[in-house]
C-alpha cells in the first residue's frame, strides 16, 4: 500500500479530475466542513491534503497524518492554514495526537482497510479520540465504468483490484466497497447516533464515539 502510494503520489490527485464525479465532489466538499466545523479533528491517512483543505476553515483545528512521505509532502505543500498539522504516522498504531480531538475523519481510507482488520484498526481510532467524537469516513461506491473492475471476494471477504500508474506499473490493491448494512453493523457497539449518506459515486458514514 504504502509503496503504491509513493508510486501513486504526484498523480494521485487526477482522481478528484474525473468529470462524472465533479457534482458529488462539488456536494461532498459543501457538506463536510459543516458536518465538522469547530471540532478538532484526527484526519487519517490524509494522502495530498485534498479533504483537509476542505475542513481547515471550518474546524478549530486538523492533526492530519499519512504513512507516506511523498503524499505528505504534496500536502505540505499546499501552505495550509497555521490550524492544520502534518505529520507522519500509522493507522494501525495510531499515535494519540497532543491535544484532544472531538472529531476524526478517514478519506478513501476504509475501502483499503482488510474487513479482519477493520475491528482492530477501529478501536484503535476511538482509542486516540475524545469519548463523544465525531467520525467520518467518506469512501467510493463501486459504479460500474467508472470504478476499476474489481475481483471476487478472496477468502477472506476482500476484494483486490489491478491498477495502472502513467509509467505503466501495475499494482495489485486491496478496495472494498462495503454495503450501507455492512458500515452500519461495524460500529454497532462503538458508536451511536450512525447514518450513512449516499452519493452515485461515493458513501459517508458518520458516527459518535461511545463514552468509555
Ligand atoms: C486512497 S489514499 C487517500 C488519501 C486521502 N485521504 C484522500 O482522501 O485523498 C490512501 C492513503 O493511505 C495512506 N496509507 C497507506 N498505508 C497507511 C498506513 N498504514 N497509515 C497511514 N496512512 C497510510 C497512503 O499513503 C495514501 O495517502
């Protein structure tokens, strides 16, 4: 993943260029600051910062991280504004970041998150938030043309895709594209008051961390 990802870096934004996407996108970028605003938020594997240029003038303040240098220096890169931290780090050992964080998003993050190890990779977020926060992750839906072809399940339940980098390298990736059902049920007991919203190219779920 994270080899792919450095591969992937100086490209990696063409994906919020594909024209059937921009009305989501354009809906999306609206409706999340808001959902967020005043908190101060956990951003997981922030990738090139798109989302977090998004919810640094909405939120009192972002501690964003990616395991990825060569996307964390494109975000870097945007001089975002002095409420918005970078920093190397891990999602699966999360390092509570140095003040409090009442609200968490993950990008395009869950789909790649193996379904053996969404358990482990969720209590460790709750584990570094403020009980009560806030979560959202916001991942594609899989639309056929659009989407790259997928395979069937594995046996463990995830499905992988072939993806292919400007230089022709090709790249086996894990993405899942969960069921509304699937999402819900995966923070039945860690979460409350969850919904999921639906656009034709992408899915939100949004949830609040139990008190622990
Ligand atoms: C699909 S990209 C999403 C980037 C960004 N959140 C967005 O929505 O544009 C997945 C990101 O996960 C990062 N990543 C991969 N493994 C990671 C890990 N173990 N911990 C943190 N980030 C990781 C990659 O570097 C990449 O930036």
């Amino acid at each position: 993943m994270q080899a792919y990802y450095a591969a992937r870096a100086q490209e990696y934004d063409r994906v919020y260029a594909k024209p059937e996407r921009q009305a989501d996108l354009r809906a999306i970028e609206a409706w999340l600051p808001g959902a967020l605003a005043g908190r101060t938020v956990l951003e997981v594997a922030c990738g090139t910062g798109y989302w977090t240029q998004f919810l640094a003038p909405r939120c009192r303040a972002i501690h964003a991280f990616d395991a990825t240098e060569e996307t964390l220096a494109i975000a870097r890169a945007r001089q975002l504004p002095p409420n918005v931290h970078f920093t190397s780090g891990d999602a699966w050992a999360i390092t509570p970041p140095p003040e409090p964080c009442d609200g968490a998003f993950a990008g395009f993050w869950w789909s790649h998150v193996p379904q053996a190890r969404l358990p482990a990779f969720l209590s460790g977020l709750h584990a570094a938030l403020a009980p009560g926060a806030r979560v959202i992750m916001l991942d594609n839906r899989y639309v056929a043309g659009s989407s790259t072809p997928v395979s069937a399940p594995d046996e463990a339940g995830d499905t992988w895709q072939e993806r292919t980098l400007s230089d022709g390298s090709k790249h086996r990736v894990l993405k899942n594209f969960p069921s509304r059902e699937a999402l819900l049920q995966a923070v039945a007991t860690s979460g409350r008051d969850a919904r999921v919203r639906e656009w034709p190219y992408y899915w939100a779920l949004e949830y609040t961390t139990l008190a622990r």
